[in-house]
C-alpha cells in the first residue's frame, strides 16, 4: 500500500505567480556563483542532514538561492519573511511549488501575520535559527525558553540583529552561540556598501520618478550602509549631508568630502532624506516642522523605527497615497511630507533590494556560518562569535575566482619574513 504523501505547508499570496518566480530566481543565480559551488558542496556532503533550520529573511530571488542551498544540504529548512514589505510574492510562490520549501510571506503582511509567522518558524523547533533582525530568536528565548534545548545556534547578518543579540549576552540571556555574520568583511563591506547604497537610491527612484542631480540628500548614519548611500547619492549628482553622533565616523564623512551637520540643522536644507542608523527616532518631530515643502523621508535600516511617524500622523491634516509605496502627509502648517515604504526598508518595500552578486557572498556567510554551527555543535561557549578568518577569506577567493581575477600569493622568504621578529632594516 503506498503512503499518502504529506501535504506541505504555506502561507504565500498565489501560487500562479511560481512560474514568474522561478524564472526570477534562475536569473538572480546568474550572478550568485559563490553560494552555487557551496550548493554543489552541500549537496555531497549533506552537512545539514537531520537538522532543522528556521530562516528569517527578506523573501527576495537572492534568499530563493540561500534556502535552495540549505536543502541541498539536507536541512528541513523554513522560510518566513522577515520584513512585512520585502516579500516577492513570485519568488515565495516558486519556492513552494518548484522546490518543496515551505514559506510563510505575503507582501503587505500586517504585524499580526508577521508574528504569526514567527511561532510558525518556532512550531518548527529549529536547530539552527538563520535571523534578520533577530525577532526569531528573541521570540525564543522570551516565550518558549522550553525549546533552547533544541537550539545549536543562530546566524544574524543585520546591524540590528547583532545590537540585539549584544544586549542579550550582556543581561545572560543570550544561552547559546550566534555567528555574527554582519561583521564578515565579504559581507559589511559589499553588500551594507555597495548593495545598500545602490539598492536605497532605486528605491527612491523607483517610488518618485525624481531626478537625483542638484538635489541636497540627507543621509543619517555613515557606517557602512550610509557610506555606500552618500558614495551613490553623490555619484547621481546630489548634494550630500551627512548626520552622525560618533565622532569618528563624522570626521571620516568630513575627510571623504561630505557636509556633517546635526539634525536639526539638515532637517532645514534637505530634499530628501535617508536614516541608516539601526537606531530609534532619528527624524522626529521638531525636524519635520523644521523641513521644506515636499520633503521625501524614507529608511534603510532594519526596522521601521528610524522615522518617528507617530509624531508625523500628529501633525498632520490628512495623509493620502500618491504613488505606489509614496504617501504625502499634509500638515497642518500647511506644508507636506512625502514618506517612502512607510517608513519600513526603501531598497525592499519600493525595489527589489541587493544586487545578487552581492548578496551572494552575504548568502555564502550566512550558508557557512550555520554549517560551522553544526560543525562545532557543543564546542562553542555562548557568545557573539565571527565568521572565521578563513572561511570570509574563501567566500572572497571564490567571487574573485567567477569574476576571473587572481591575486598573488606570498613565498616561502615572504612568509617567513612575516613571521618572524628578527628581521628588521
């Protein structure tokens, strides 16, 4: 007698939408060669047999290749989505009907069906939790303490994430390991730089249709994702000032060529402006009474708390949609404000996020970070640990590899000349 097959469970807006998924999700692998050999690898070596992975991420075509590769491996693996407004319907839809995985995202998602999603993810009693923003993992340990037990770690690739997962350690909640794979420097590097910087000013222009050039930008934060948002915005032919409250970071905006003033000056001279902080009211309300007629606000960082749109709904008289993911508040003073995405991740909720070759090697982290989990199950003291040396330095020969470069390597005198403290002048 043959056995019913197990049905399996999703949660996706229209499985119609898979073909287009799929043929998206092809397309983005053209540019993501590092995560297809670990693919490739996994699939031999099958390093995630037996083990169950919960993953929280944007639901993107760059995702699709991350959860493929985790199955490859062996991993009963997955997907919710880890932002309301990132979800590409097609690309969920294909990952269900084309490759077996299960996924709770719809774009659009209201709060409610977010953390519906979440105790999905935790109903699956995960060993390995793959977070963006770490709500999976701070869901764990504040509500079902009764499943750490089952827990082998956790990889968090967010700004975030990381603060959160900080804190965490820091009050001895924090229980088991997390791989800190936003510190990678295959990863802060390219995709907070490049991939944000691009993906953020498509967003804008996506949403607005303006031209870019002579404007005055507004960029809060230059870590590395305001570094590679001011880097673009400028290259467009904008205008940039940059806000900051590390002095560090603010003489290093100052030494590249940019404007640094506090906010409440800018909120005065910008067209638009873009918060990349991983912070809390950064815009409030005494700066938007402070900006021009028509000024546009969107947000980069994790989550929606950048832009304090409470104090903005306070203010205003009425507030209507304008465009797609563009809402205008009407204030009472009688000027507007134009916010992007409400708020939430512009390069997401507007556009279609990170290039895939960057995210291909932040995939590759995320990928290598859960197989050294496993790897190293019961050896690793709980803590934020990093990506290992080699395992980065692998992810970055293999994309210099597919994009056909080489480098050298050092000699034997060279080595030994590095190793030693004899040596001198």
């Amino acid at each position: 007698m043959t056995a019913t097959p197990v049905r399996l469970k999703y949660e996706v807006k229209d499985l119609a939408l898979a073909p287009m998924g799929k043929q998206r999700i092809e397309w983005a692998g053209r540019e993501m060669p590092v995560l297809a050999q670990i693919r490739d690898r996994f699939a031999k070596e099958q390093p995630f047999a037996g083990i169950k992975i919960s993953a929280c991420c944007h639901v993107t075509t760059e995702t699709a290749h991350l959860a493929i590769a985790l199955k490859a491996g062996g991993a009963d693996a997955i997907l919710i989505a880890s932002n309301p407004l990132s979800t590409q319907d097609d690309v969920a839809a294909s990952l269900v009907a084309d490759y077996g995985i299960p996924v709770y995202a719809v774009k659009g998602e209201d709060n409610d069906t977010y953390h519906r999603h979440v105790q999905i993810a935790l109903d699956h009693r995960p060993n390995i939790i793959i977070d963006d923003g770490c709500d999976v993992v701070a869901t764990l340990v504040q509500q079902r303490k009764h499943q750490l037990p089952d827990l082998i770690g956790t990889t968090e690739e967010t700004t975030t994430g990381i603060v959160r997962l900080r804190a965490m350690l820091r009050d001895g909640a924090l229980t088991f390991p997390a791989i800190n794979v936003n510190d990678a420097e295959t990863k802060h590097f390219f995709d907070n730089r490049y991939g944000t910087g691009q993906s953020t000013l498509d967003g804008i222009i996506r949403a607005t249709n303006i031209l870019l050039a002579g404007k005055t930008i507004v960029v809060a934060g230059y870590g590395w994702c305001g570094k590679g948002t001011s880097m673009r915005a400028r290259g467009m032919g904008a205008n940039v000032i940059v806000t900051e409250i590390n002095p560090v970071a603010a003489i290093e905006a100052v030494m590249d060529g940019f404007q640094v003033m506090p906010m409440d000056e800018a909120a005065k001279r910008g067209d638009i402006f873009v918060t990349v902080t991983g912070n809390k009211g950064v815009i409030r309300g005494e700066h938007f009474d402070s900006m021009k007629d028509g000024a546009i606000v969107c947000n980069s960082g994790h989550f929606d708390i950048e832009i304090d749109l409470e104090a903005l709904k306070g203010r205003a008289s009425e507030v209507k949609t304008v465009r797609t993911f563009t809402e205008e508040y009407k204030l009472k003073s009688g000027k507007s404000v134009i916010v992007l995405g409400e708020g939430r991740l512009v390069n997401l909720a507007a556009a279609e996020g990170h290039p895939s070759a960057v995210m291909d090697m932040s995939f590759a982290n995320q990928a290598m970070g859960a197989e050294y989990l496993v790897k190293n199950k019961g050896k690793l003291e709980p803590g934020v640990y990093s990506i290992p040396v080699e395992a980065d330095q692998e992810i970055a020969r293999l994309k210099l590899q597919a994009m056909g470069f080489t480098i050298d390597a050092l000699n034997a005198d060279q080595i030994q000349y590095v190793n030693s403290w004899t040596s001198g002048t």
